[in-house]
C-alpha cells in the first residue's frame, strides 16, 4: 500500500521512520494510513505490532503535535488499546519554540516523539500505552517526604511500559509499612501473643491474616495511639496480598494485554490509596 493522504515532501521521512521502526523496534506488518481497529476512526501514517501485542502509531508531520491528534488519543484511551503513539518529524521542520511546544503538548499526552536527522532516526521522547495513561496520578504532596520518590518511580514505571513493576513498586512500600507497624505493635504491647521475629520477616500474606485475627482484641490499645486507626485497613491490605504476584505473567494476546491492562490500572490506583490512608491512620507513630 502506499501512501493516499501523506503530502508527498513527507513521504521519505515516513519511509525513514518505518524502516527503523521495523528494524530497530521489531515492528511487524506495517501498514499505511490503514485503521488499527474497527471501533477507532483514525487512520495513522503508520502503525503495526509488536511481539507484545502493543500497537505502534506514528503520524509523519511538519505541524509538530496539534490538537488535530487530540480526538485519536481520546478514542485509544476510551477504548482501552494498547496503542503507543508517536509523532514524526525531519528536524529541519522543528526548532526552537516550535519544537519545545510540541514537545510539550506531545508530553502531556502520553505521546511520543522521532526525530529524523537524516538517514538518522531517534526517539526523543518514549509514548506512553494510552490505554494505561488515564491512569490517576499519584497525589504526591499527600505522601510524607521520604515516599515521594518511591511512588514517583513506581509512576514512571507504571507509565513507562512496565505496569506490573509499576504496581509491584507500590505493593511493596505497602508492604514494608505494614511490617513496621507490626513490629512497633510488638514494643508498644498491642498484641497478645506478640508477633516473633520469623513471623514480622515471613510470608506477608500470613503476617497480615495473623494481624487481622488479633484486631478485635488489639483495637482498643492501637486507636490509643494511633486514633484514625481503622480495622478495615488491615483486611484490605491483607486481601492485597494476594494482587502482588497475579500480573507478573505475560499476556499471550492482544485481548488478554487489554484485559490486564485494565486490571493493573484499578490495581495501581487502589495500592496508591491504601498506602496513603495506611499512612495517614498510622501517622502519630513516625514509622
């Protein structure tokens, strides 16, 4: 197929970017200004698969990103496609405030940007999955300082292209923050039998159903301290417990992706708000 609606000054530059993403990126079955799917009215430059089952957009342009591109971000990430949008241009097309508006507006929405220089050609800046990237961003200023960075890598990985790492990073701050609350009920005599050390440093999910058996007799002496302190905070942690491993699996196709996609994104945001309640109700005890 070649191309219909390309401007024809554009078209070595597009060849440029489809050979590179073909040998370069892995991309297989390339199409031209064909649609990516049956419910998106957009027909990118170009587009094609990669061994993941991701989808691969680029639009070849020498107006940078406009608001034209806006209506196919909404439509991917209203869809739930693993789309990875790109913008393409030759870079005697784009400079100055020219490039660093589209840089930022491409930026802003999870899309991509290659640069072609050239025979050369780079990607300046990764596209987030639009089917990951109306993902609730992390309220950072909630957090106490020393998590911030934590949650702000487990965001870039999240966005970046690894979402089970991304919940996996988020599960684990979760996790050492209830260690140390159980371990803090030990010297502040909250629990009875106090909890032994292989049990703090063992499986979390056992630690955590352990923990939940002793609230209706510990509650009391903990809302002492800690008086935000709710019960259903510990349950909820516990049944995370059993989220942290189920998403490491690769998907082995398309629907499958979209469906963990959609899992991990609920996932994310649910593990960013126990944290931060977890956080908020233990506060007093400067864990």
């Amino acid at each position: 197929m070649s191309y219909v609606l390309l401007p024809d000054q554009l078209r070595e530059t597009a060849d440029r970017v489809k050979a590179f993403l073909q040998k370069e990126q892995g991309l297989r079955k390339v199409q031209i200004e064909a649609a990516i799917d049956d419910s998106i009215n957009w027909r990118p430059t170009l587009s094609g698969a990669t061994s993941d089952h991701h989808i691969v957009c680029v639009e070849v342009t020498s107006g940078g990103y406009t608001n034209a591109f806006d209506h196919a971000v909404i439509q991917c990430t209203t869809a739930g496609l693993p789309v990875r949008f790109y913008i393409a241009y030759s870079d005697d097309e784009m400079t100055g405030e020219h490039f660093r508006k589209t840089f930022d507006n491409a930026r802003m929405r999870g899309v991509g940007i290659i640069e072609v220089k050239g025979k050369t050609c780079t990607i300046v800046h990764r596209a987030v999955e639009l089917s990951l990237a109306s993902v609730r961003r992390v309220d950072r200023p909630r957090l106490k300082q020393k998590y911030r960075q934590a949650f702000s890598d487990a965001e870039e990985t999240f966005l970046g292209g690894d979402p089970p790492k991304g919940c996996l990073r988020v599960f684990e701050e979760l996790e050492t923050l209830s260690r140390k609350f159980v371990q803090k009920g030990n010297a502040e005599g909250w629990w009875n039998p106090a909890f032994k050390q292989k049990q703090i440093d063992g499986p979390w999910a056992t630690l955590m159903m352990e923990v939940v058996k002793q609230m209706d007799s510990s509650l009391s002496k903990i809302k002492k301290d800690c008086p935000k302190f709710d019960a259903s905070l510990i349950t909820t942690i516990h049944g995370l417990t059993k989220q942290r491993n189920e998403s490491g699996h690769k998907p082995k196709t398309r629907a499958a992706l979209i469906k963990r996609d959609r899992e991990l994104r609920t996932r994310f945001e649910h593990a960013v708000d126990v944290f931060m309640d977890f956080q908020d109700a233990t506060s007093s005890l400067r864990l």
